[in-house]
C-alpha cells in the first residue's frame, strides 16, 4: 500500500482523475500542489475545475485515457466505471486509488493539515478515513501561526549563535515552549 505525502514531488508525473465532482476536485487539487500533470476526464466537471491547470476531457472514460498515466484516481459516482477505471489502471501497472471503495486502489490520500508552513499528513494504516481525518483536524488546531513560527525560528537562530554554555539552556527553554503549545507539557 502507499500513501502520497504531502511532500511528495511529482513534477511532470502523468495523472489522471476520471470523474469531475468535488472529490475528483479536492484529489487533483493535492495532485497539483505535488506538481503532477493532471488529466481530468468526466462528462460534466465542477465549475472549480475551469481555474485549475488541468487538461480537461468532457465525455465519458473510455479504456485508453490512461495510458501513460503512474497515478490514476477513480473518483466517478459510478461503481461500475470505478471497478473499469481500477482494473485498467492495475492492468497496467499504475497506482490507483478508488476514491469510492479505498480498499480496491494500491495508494491512499492522507488527511492532511497545513498552517504556516508546516503539514502534517495522517493515515490510519487502516480502512478508517474518518479516524484519519480527526487526527487532521485535531493536529491543525495545534500547528502555529505563522507569528509564532518565526518567533520560535528566530529563537532558534540566536540561540545557534550563542556560546555552548547559553546554547544548550536557550534551546531548553525554547523546547519547552513548543511542547507547552502543542500541549505536551
């Protein structure tokens, strides 16, 4: 099984997402922060895919739109064109996830939170989204303004700059005050 991190580098990676509703959407919208060239393919797409740099195909899916593609995302309404997207992705050799049924697909989307600079990604190792998903949530709430980063990343500087003797103390102190934001002390 594998998971895409959100750090995951996919410049010029061939993906296609067949379908174009608002999980199609949220998938290629990860896919593109990773830098994955998109294929989108549905009869009918969210408004939001017009703003994206996705190249679009309005029509149903047919067996060779995946072609060439390392990632593919099964995310119609349809099971049937789900199971067809599934078995001509692993027929192929690619990676694929069925938005719908996650146990058929070989990789996951983690749930994922971002503030300031920081992500964190969450899965269960299991068939549990939703666990997932609160863990999210619950590590979001506790990620730093982007005020309070640059304050500890400042600290952090002056301290590296500071003879051992203070270093060590000053990296302490620092240590403890993220650990009290997040909770931990």
């Amino acid at each position: 099984m594998s998971f895409l991190p959100a750090f995951l580098d996919l410049r010029g990676v061939r993906v296609v997402v067949v379908g174009g509703g608002e999980v199609a959407l949220r998938r290629t919208r990860t896919l593109l922060d990773a830098g994955a060239q998109v294929q989108v393919v549905a009869p009918e797409h969210h408004p939001d895919f017009a703003a994206l740099p996705v190249t679009a195909l309005i029509r149903h899916y047919r067996r060779g739109d995946l072609s060439g593609a390392a990632l593919v995302v099964a995310a119609t309404s349809s099971a049937d064109v789900n199971d067809a997207v599934v078995r001509d992705a692993r027929a192929q050799g690619s990676l694929v996830n069925d938005a719908g049924d996650a146990p058929r697909g070989n990789w996951r989307f983690p749930a994922q939170a971002r503030r300031a600079g920081m992500q964190v990604a969450v899965t269960s190792g299991r068939e549990l989204p939703l666990l997932a998903q609160a863990i999210a949530e619950r590590a979001a709430s506790l990620l730093p303004d982007e005020a309070t980063l640059d304050g500890w990343a400042a600290r952090r500087e002056i301290a590296l700059t500071q003879p051992e003797t203070v270093r060590a103390a000053t990296l302490d102190a620092l240590r403890r005050d993220i650990r009290q934001s997040v909770g931990l002390a």
